[in-house]
C-alpha cells in the first residue's frame, strides 16, 4: 500500500510540473515595428518567451510586463511570441522597449523614436494655371464648394502672373503663402509646379503639408514645342478630311485644294502662330514648362525636396464628348447638352451623305456590268470618290483627329483602336506620363475621367477626385 501511496504522490507532482506553464529565460525581441511614430501609435513586437502579468500565478511586485524606457505601456494583445502595444503618454524622444516575464526583462537593441505628432491641415489654398490671365476666378466654384462642405482656418484662391518665370513667381508666391500654416494646395496645371518650386524654395520648414495637383506637367508640357511646330499641318489635316467630301464633286479642285490651298493655310497658321504667339509659348514660364528645361531638371533632380508626403495627382483623361462639352461651355458659357447632340447631328449628316454616294455609285456599277458603257463606269468611279470623301469627313468628326493631335502636339502616341473606341485618353494638352510621373506613388494617382484639360477644375470628375485626396488619412480636411 505504501508503494501505491508514493507512486500516486508522485505521479501528482508531475502532473503538476508539467502542467504550469514554465518559462525557461528572459523574454527575446527580435523585432518590432513602426519604428517612431506618435503617442497611441500601436507598435507591433515580434519574439519569444514574452510573459504578461495577467498570466502569471504570483508575479513579483516590481513586474511591470512592458516599458517605453522608464514608462509602463499597457498592450492590446499579447502572445508568447506577439504583442501589439500602443504608444503611451510620453514625451517625444527616444527609448527602448522593455519586455518582461516572471524571468526578468529584455531591452530592444535599437530604439523608438516618439514623435510629435503633425499638426492637423486647417487651410487650403488654390493656384491657377498658365496664361496672361492672372484673374483666379477659374478656381471660384471649386473654392465656393468646398469651403461648404470642408472645415478650414483659411481658404484663399491666388492670382499671380502665369507668364513670368516660375521660380520668380515661386519666390513672390512663397512670401503669400507663409501666413498660412498647414496648408493644403490644391493647383492645376503649371499651378502645381508652381507649388512643388514654392515648396523647394521654402525647405523643410514648407509650410505646404499637402499638394493636390490636377493636369499638371509635372516633367514638362511637349505641347509648347510641338504648337509652334506643328499646329497648321494637323489642323490643315482636320480640316482636309472635313473638305473631301465636299470637293469631290469637282475635280478639277483636287489640285489646287490638295496641293495649293491646304499646304499654304499650314504655313499661314504657321507664320501667325509664331509671329503674334496667341498662345503665348514664348512666354518665360512657358520656356521654363519645356521637357528637359533647366527649370523642369532641377524640380526633378530631388523629387523628394519638392513634393509633400501627402501629395496627390489627378490627371484627366477625356474622351471624345470632352471636346463637344468643351465647345458648348465656351460658346454658351455653360454646358447646356447642344454641343454633343450637334456633333451626333453633323456626324450623322456626313453618314448620311457616304451611304447616299455609294448607293449611286452600285447604282452606276451594276449599270455598267449590263450596258458596258464606259461612262457608267466614270460614275461609279466618281460617286465612290465622293462617298469616301463623306466618310473621312464623318471620321474626323468621331474621333477629332485624337490620334494625330495626341501624336504631333501632345507628345503621346495613342493607338487607333483606342481613338475609335472612344476610351479615354490623357486630357488633351498634358500626357498621361507627365501628369502621373513615376516619382508619385501609385496609390496616389487619381484618375478624371471624360475630363479636358480646360475644364479640370470645375468638372465633376475632377472636384470629386479632390475631395477624395482632402479626405484621405494624410490630408484629412475635417468636414463640416
């Protein structure tokens, strides 16, 4: 009976020793991360043999389970090998994480760094874009808008010269903006490097937190160059295929239409364009929007200097109702649906026209197969010519001659399945490459769809991308 008594006694205690969790050493911290970050922060620390005091038996009374330095931080969740621990109340600076267990505690090997946290964004400031119109009243609706729907300290909508150079504008506009700290910009076109110069200018005491750019050059604008180059001969092109049809009728005018008349309306757009500058591309900021620019190089030789972590790029990419809508804005001084119900129309009288010509020409053709008289055959020739003439016409209206535009002025080959598809393209003025660079990372690209570049800061696709970037975490413009 003894025997039984001291088999069962010690089969109890190793039940018992075998059963309590027991930790052989002092916890391990292989890692952790973030490593800084503000008060509330939750940091996530990775290793073993980590040991809380809630799990203990009878812990010692000087445990304190984990420690920022001196101070006691209290964990979310905790593992053997996993905790996650926000950052508590402690001043900013740097400190070792300490992890206890009933064994002792272990040091982290490098530090966290608690930082101050950023003040949050209260003002927003608007820029425009290129041109002799220093009048900010293309930003108005927008600021109108948004000073509705956004909480801010400050909103204001700048004017500036957008012909000088643009790193005197910057110095000028640098001085403007410095009473408005934490401010977001929100800038189109040559407005956002304009912004991207203040900031470079002003160092890492900017006062710019954020950048919202829309349409903006950010590598430069090919249209400058490519207008003054280019211009007449694409339009000449256009306005040939619109003519064909038309023409057709006479031959005795392909001569003088083809070979005279077109050519010289080129070089008259040409000449005109470059003697009088409508466009004003020889202007000092529109010599310093040309790709490869010292202006262009040096924005771009430290992206970093330049852009704010919260920066946000939307680019448009219209489609071939953008033109329509465009031309009904500027003709009616707002968009009243005539522009692209009159392009249908013109688009369909064309159509209209082609399928009449070749109708004739079968007419003639079968005419011929019966009678063999040679001048049926002229006119099955002839109908067929005009037919093709109406056809490129009503091309020309359907695709705009997008594929040439975007090829000799904009500086971006555009397939033609793509043009006569209507899919949406860049937007018209600025190639997609140069309105979403590299250097701006992917998630912050946005995209305005059926948007023209003209029509980028009050067109519906683009102010909804922009509240999406004010509502962003890095931005968050707090809403009324």
């Amino acid at each position: 009976m003894k025997n039984i008594f001291y088999i069962k006694n010690i089969l109890i205690i190793l039940v018992l020793l075998f059963t309590k969790q027991v930790y052989p050493q002092t916890p391990i911290i292989n890692s952790f991360s973030p490593q800084s970050g503000a008060v509330g922060t939750v940091v996530r620390i990775y290793g073993e043999y980590f040991r809380l005091d809630t799990q203990l038996e009878k812990p010692p009374a000087s445990y304190t389970g984990i420690r920022f330095g001196d101070y006691i931080a209290m964990p979310i969740i905790a593992t053997s090998t996993y905790i996650e621990v926000p950052v508590p109340q402690i001043p900013p600076g740097y400190y070792r994480i300490w992890v206890f267990n009933s064994n002792g505690g272990t040091e982290s090997v490098t530090e966290f760094n608690v930082i101050t946290p950023p003040q949050p964004i209260t003002n927003i400031a608007f820029l425009h874009g290129f041109g002799a119109n220093t009048n900010n009243s293309m930003w108005q609706y927008a600021q109108g808008l948004f000073n509705q729907e956004f909480i801010t300290n400050y909103s204001t909508n700048n004017s500036y010269n957008g012909l000088a150079s643009i790193s005197q504008t910057a110095s000028t506009m640098s001085s403007t903006l410095a009473p408005y700290n934490n401010t977001v910009v929100v800038a189109h076109s040559m407005g956002g490097v304009l912004a991207r110069e203040i900031k470079r200018l002003q160092g890492s005491n900017s006062n710019i937190k954020a950048l919202i750019t829309i349409g903006t050059p950010h590598t430069g604008a090919p249209i400058i160059a490519k207008t003054q180059a280019n211009l007449g001969t694409v339009t000449t092109w256009w306005l040939d295929d619109l003519a064909q049809g038309w023409f057709a009728y006479g031959y005795n005018w392909d001569y003088a239409v083809y070979n005279i008349a077109l050519p010289l309306l080129a070089n008259l757009i040409d000449i005109l364009n470059s003697f009088f500058d409508p466009f004003d591309l020889n202007s000092a900021a529109a010599q310093d929007l040309r790709p490869g620019s010292n202006f262009i190089n040096t924005l771009n030789s430290n992206p970093n200097a330049t852009l704010p972590a919260a920066t946000y790029t939307i680019y448009g990419q219209e489609d071939w109702y953008s033109h329509w809508r465009l031309a009904d804005t500027q003709i009616n001084g707002y968009e009243t649906g005539d522009g692209v119900t009159s392009a249908m129309n013109l688009i369909s009288y064309y159509s209209f026209y082609s399928y009449m010509c070749y109708d004739e020409a079968d007419y003639y053709f079968n005419k011929y197969l019966w009678s063999g008289d040679p001048n049926d055959l002229d006119l099955y020739y002839y109908w067929s010519y005009v037919g093709n003439g109406f056809l490129y016409g009503s091309y020309a209206l359907n695709t705009l001659h997008q594929q040439e535009w975007n090829s000799y002025l904009v500086g971006e080959t555009i397939p033609i399945e793509q043009v006569y598809n209507h899919n949406p393209i860049n937007d018209a003025f600025i190639p997609t490459f140069s309105q979403a660079p590299s250097f701006i990372a992917s998630d912050k690209k946005l995209i305005a769809l059926h948007t023209n570049h003209l029509e980028e800061t009050s067109n519906y696709e683009s102010l909804n991308q922009i509240r999406t970037a004010l509502q962003r975490n890095d931005i968050n413009l707090p809403r009324r």
